[in-house]
C-alpha cells in the first residue's frame, strides 16, 4: 500500500507527516514556505517511492503547494478542512498541533468518502478566476465611491441625487452648486475628488470586461443563451464551478449551488423551498444563477409579481419556480430548459430527502 504524506499547509511553514499502510507515522517534516519549500518535502518523501500527497484545503491555503507537486508529477488528494477536523476529533487526541493536523489530514486522504485526486486546472478557468476576482475587487471600490457622493451630495443639494449615479452625472450636478461657507466648499471639493476616483476605477474596469469578453469567446460557452446570464455572470459560473467532474453526483451539485429543494410543508400545505444557503459566495453568483435557472423554462407563472404575492397563484409559482431551479441546477451542462418540470408539478418528500441523502 502506497505511503500516505499529509501536509498541514500555513502561510509561513508546513508541516508534513507521512503513514504506512497501517497509519503508523514513519516521518515528520516540518518546512519553511519559501522557494525551496518543494524540493525539502520531496526530498523528504524519496524513501517511499509509492507516495501520495494528502493536502488540507488544497484550494485554499495550500493551492500553491498542491500545484507545485502536480507540476512535478506527484500524486495529490484533495482534504477538505472539516474533514480532517473530523478525524482529529474521533482519534481522540486532546491536542491541536501541526503534526496532529497533517497527520489527521493523511488519515482523511486515505480513508474519507468524496476525497478525490487533483488534477491541473484549466489554464482559462484560472485565469477566469484572476481577472473575476480583480474586478469584483475594482466594483466593490466603484460602489464605496459612489455611495461616498451620494453622502457628500445630500449635505449639499436637496434631496441630493438621483439613482444610477455615473461621473458625468455627478459633474453636471457638481457644476450648479456653488457654496459659500468653508464646510460646503471643502464638501464641494471632496466631491471632485471622489469623482476622479470613480472616473479613475471606470477605466480600469473597462479593459477587464474587454478581456471577459475575449476569454468566454476562447471558451465556447453558451451560458450567455439563457436568458439573464450576462457576460460577467457567465464567468462567474466558470470560474465557481470549474470542473463540473468535480461533484460526485447532480444532487451534491444542487446543494453547492444551494438549490436542492426542501420539504417546507405544514398541515394540508404542501410545499417545498430551496436550502438557502450555498457552500461557496461570490459577489452575487448564486442570486444570479438562481434568477437565471428560474426563467429558463419559457413560462408564464404570473402576469402581475405584486398580485401573485399575495395570490395562491403566486405562492404556487414561486414554489414551482423553486422546484425549477433545483431541477435545472441539477444537470447545467447536458440538460436542456425543456427537460424542466412543468408548472404544477410536485416534488414528493421523498424526492426532496433523497436529493439531499444524494448531497
């Protein structure tokens, strides 16, 4: 049986302890994180030919670390953090260390159900992921900006301004106030300020959407067929969801993207929502897929949304459109709109209990 090596990744060391057959620990590392970080533990691990790596949270912390040894062709199991918590609490071992960690980690590699060996990522997929994340990053800087004018424009106009404030509108608005007291022109020169720094943000977010763009075209995705998915939500997809291998069944799928649906039924009620909650949150991606799955059968569930509201009818659509979107979200590459269930149509308890056994 090959030797299981667990590494208890940090910023500035790791720690790596490697099992035997019968988890018996025959050897303990603990190195530096620095460029010479992946030669040590490779030297380190040369007596067992038959190796494989069991990292923690190879996604998070220990990506770095977990690339360069599938770049040098090693062998790299994937430990989710709760996981290898997990195991450290059912060994019974009172202390939390580096070295119980790594070796809880080599444990969970080797015997946990759902560890599944890495594989390199899609170069395109990354680089979705970079430029999402300096944009989303870019956004967050505009919103700040602008919600700092709206502030610095209602202590010196009435009512202060209107929605869907871009720099030109602050300008032309900035233009036709004129104070005269030392607070209201200091106010005023705030706002020139804070203009140029939203102006300034605008042109950084320009070239990144161009490059979306361009990357979605590489790609050949048709995320951006279905109605509500823009460009920018459609790389947020990608870059959430990766490689769609990694899920070990549709109904694990649903719950990541928290879409399984749940009973929710009370007395003669019958009725079923979505979980609520979701195991990753990117700046909306989760709103914006589940908008977007919901209208993907082209159907009408209700003329008027306020009347539906407070309608049976409404309650009904909005119980279908959440049985829609836990249908849909549980094939998004393969299964077309159509396959969708029709309005009316139950989800049994049953179902609902075996998606979420399935997840």
């Amino acid at each position: 049986m090959a030797v299981m090596i667990g590494i208890d990744p940090h910023k500035r060391s790791h720690t790596a302890v490697a099992l035997d057959g019968g988890d018996a620990v025959v050897g303990q590392l603990r190195v530096t994180a620095d460029r010479r970080q992946l030669d040590r533990l490779l030297a380190f691990a040369n007596p067992w030919p038959e190796r494989v790596w069991a990292v923690e949270n190879a996604n998070g912390l220990g990506r770095l670390l977990s690339r360069q040894l599938l770049d040098a062709g090693e062998a790299v199991v994937d430990v989710p953090a709760k996981l290898s918590a997990r195991v450290r609490a059912l060994s019974g071992a009172g202390h939390k260390t580096d070295s119980h960690d790594a070796r809880s980690t080599a444990v969970a590699g080797r015997t946990g159900t759902g560890v599944k060996p890495m594989t390199t990522d899609d170069p395109l997929l990354v680089l979705f992921d970079v430029v999402l994340e300096r944009r989303w990053q870019l956004v967050s800087a505009r919103q700040k900006t602008l919600c700092r004018i709206h502030d610095q424009l209602t202590c010196l106009l009435p009512g202060g301004a209107a929605k869907h404030l871009t720099a030109d509108k602050a300008a032309a608005l900035l233009r036709r106030i004129r104070p005269t007291d030392p607070v209201g022109i200091r106010r005023r020169l705030i706002v020139r300020e804070l203009i140029a720094e939203l102006r300034t943000v605008d042109r950084k977010i320009a070239p990144l959407d161009a490059d979306i763009a361009w990357m979605l075209d590489e790609h050949g995705t048709t995320l951006c067929d279905i109605v509500g998915i823009g460009r920018t939500g459609a790389a947020t997809i990608l870059a959430v969801i990766g490689d769609p291998a990694r899920f070990r069944s549709a109904a694990a799928y649903a719950s990541f993207a928290g879409s399984a649906p749940i009973a929710a039924s009370s007395g003669d009620t019958i009725r079923h929502r979505l979980t609520g909650h979701a195991d990753w949150s990117c700046c909306g991606c989760r709103r914006m897929m589940s908008v977007a799955f919901s209208d993907c059968p082209v159907t009408a569930t209700s003329a008027c949304p306020v009347r539906a509201r407070f309608s049976l009818q409404g309650r009904v659509a909005r119980d279908t459109r959440n049985r829609r979107q836990g249908h849909a979200l549980r094939a998004p590459s393969s299964q077309p709109p159509a396959a969708c269930p029709e309005p009316g149509a139950l989800v049994t308890d049953a179902t609902s209990e075996r998606l979420h056994d399935e997840a």
